[in-house]
C-alpha cells in the first residue's frame, strides 16, 4: 500500500487540500480523509464544550464548598470558564440543544474532582448538579452552599 501524503505530512496535505477545495479541482480531493478529518473537528468542538463546562462546575463547587477558600482568583476561574464556553458556544450554537446531557456528564466528573482537590467527602456535593443552565451562563451569578 502506498503512503499518501496524509499520513506522512499532515499540514502538507492540508494545505493541499485547500487549496484543492479553492479551485474546485475535485478530483484532487482526499475525500475519505477529509470526511474523516471533519468527523474529528466536530467531536473536538463537542469535547471542548463539554471540558468548559466541567471546569465551569469544578470552580463553582469549589466556590460554593470552601468558602473560607475563595478569592479574586477562584473568582476570575469561573468568569473564565463562563467566556470560553461562551465563546465555543457562539461559535458552534448547534451544540447548545446538547447543553443538558453536557452538565449531566461534566458534573458528575466535576463533582469527583472537586473531592479530589478539595479533600472533603464526595457526599459533601449534590448529585446532581445544583444549578441551571442559566445560573451556569451568568456572569454575574456566583452560587452559595
């Protein structure tokens, strides 16, 4: 089997590609790859909605859990995971109908780091994630035990 370019230069054949797709010169597209590639951009999309998220409910439940512990810091932590899902959210808003099963997930692998960093009881965190979708969106709102 011979190797294309696509597994030998990744950005070679990229650049190819593109500029494959420009002129419209289909015959040049990889299109098994390209499908392929595109099938990986969409996941890696969803995969960083939902890593936002979860660094969104990690710092709210450290915020909301240690209170003792909380700072401007903590503070900018959540007001950072807030503009980056923001920001992935725009740019893709195809995934907020997704947003729901997202929180699902990304709490309860939230709710266990917290434990982790916070080295309190995982009972000591909800189940289920207190707070709204809403609520996760406002910039402004900051929750309380």
């Amino acid at each position: 089997m011979t190797e294309t370019r696509y597994e030998t230069d990744f950005y070679a054949w990229l650049q190819t590609q593109a500029a494959h797709l420009r002129a419209k010169e289909w015959n040049g597209l990889d299109i098994d790859n390209l499908a392929e590639e595109l099938d990986t951009l969409g996941r890696s999309e969803r995969n960083a909605v939902w890593s936002h998220l979860r660094i969104l409910l990690l710092h709210m439940l450290k915020w909301a859990y240690q209170p003792e512990r909380r700072g401007r810091s903590w503070r900018r932590s959540v007001l950072l995971a807030r503009q980056h899902l923001s920001r992935r959210l725009q740019d893709s808003p195809s995934l907020r109908p997704d947003l729901p099963a997202f929180v699902v997930e990304a709490y309860a692998n939230a709710r266990h780091l917290a434990a982790v960093e916070t080295d309190l009881p995982i009972a000591a965190f909800p189940e289920t994630c207190p707070w709204t979708l809403d609520q996760l969106q406002d910039e402004a709102f900051l929750p309380e035990p």
